[in-house]
C-alpha cells in the first residue's frame, strides 16, 4: 500500500487505504501464512524468513506464558467481558471491522465471541509481532530513501513550495 500511495491526491490515497482495508484478513498476515503464500517456506535458506521466524516464535512463547497467569483456561476467556467487548470492536464494521478472525465464533444475531485462550495467544502475538517486528521491517528500511524528499515526496497534497513562497509560522 505504501508503495502505491506515493504521490496520489487525497482522494485516491483514500480509496487504496480503503480497498487495502477490505482486502486484509487476520489470519492470512502470521509469519507462517505469509512465507507460504510468497513461496518461501521451500527455500532451504531465506535470512529475512528465518529470522523473522525466530521472532515470531519467542514473541509466541512470551505472551503465551504471560497470558496463562491471567487465563487459566477457555472458561476463563469467555467470562471475560472486557475482552469479549475488544473482540467485538475488532469485527465490527462501525469500529475496526477486522476480517478473517477465524477462531471466532460468530453468531447468526451477528454477534461475535472468542472461546478460545490458544487464539487469544495467537491474536496478542500477532498484535505484536505486527506493531514489532514486521512493523520495523518495512518502515525502518524505508527511511534512507524516503528521508531525502527530492528522491521520495511521500504524499503531497499541495503543489511544494518554490523560492518565492511565503512561509507562515504559527
């Protein structure tokens, strides 16, 4: 997305974010998933997947010990209201609108509810791997390029300031 979102007006960054939006699914972005989708998972060696591999699994490992001190089972999940109402702000439309949740359980009244602490471990990894790790991966590689603005405007919604524009502090 951020790719294709260099230069465009307003408007048609809008719309990408928006198709980018509809098109994402949860389960699809784990390391796993996304190393086979790409094809890589055959590769005998592939530093970026074996190392992003480590990372997942230790992040995986943390927040499955650090959860089981709060959650002693599945009981214990469902009766968490709080978290019940994080799931359904996650699925609903007028909130995140999330996809592709598919440890879920979902309700023909279109209620939504997880019963599971294993996929809550796994969707609190995922966050921070997500936030982490495959967050850092993409932004930080970016910014030699992206850093010097006559290679890479980023977005610019407004023609760039010549010699003879005024410039008003606030």
């Amino acid at each position: 997305v951020v790719a294709t979102n260099v230069g465009p007006a307003i408007e048609s960054t809008r719309q990408l974010v928006a198709e980018a939006h509809q098109a994402w699914r949860w389960d699809e972005q784990s390391p796993d998933q996304v190393f086979a989708v790409r094809g890589v998972d055959r590769l005998p060696v592939f530093p970026f997947r074996d190392d992003t591999l480590l990372l997942w699994r230790a992040i995986h490992d943390y927040v499955d010990a650090h959860l089981r001190i709060y959650y002693r089972n599945d009981q214990d999940v469902r009766d968490d209201s709080e978290l019940q109402g994080f799931i359904w702000e996650l699925t609903a439309p007028l909130y995140c609108g999330f996809k592709g949740l598919g440890g879920l359980n979902y309700g023909d009244d279109g209620s939504v509810s997880l019963s599971s602490l294993e996929y809550l471990i796994d969707m609190v990894a995922h966050i921070v791997y997500l936030c982490g790790p495959q967050h850092a991966s993409v932004n930080y590689a970016q910014y030699p390029l992206m850093s010097y603005m006559p290679s890479v405007a980023g977005t610019i919604y407004n023609p760039p300031p010549t010699r003879s524009t005024s410039i008003q502090s606030a």
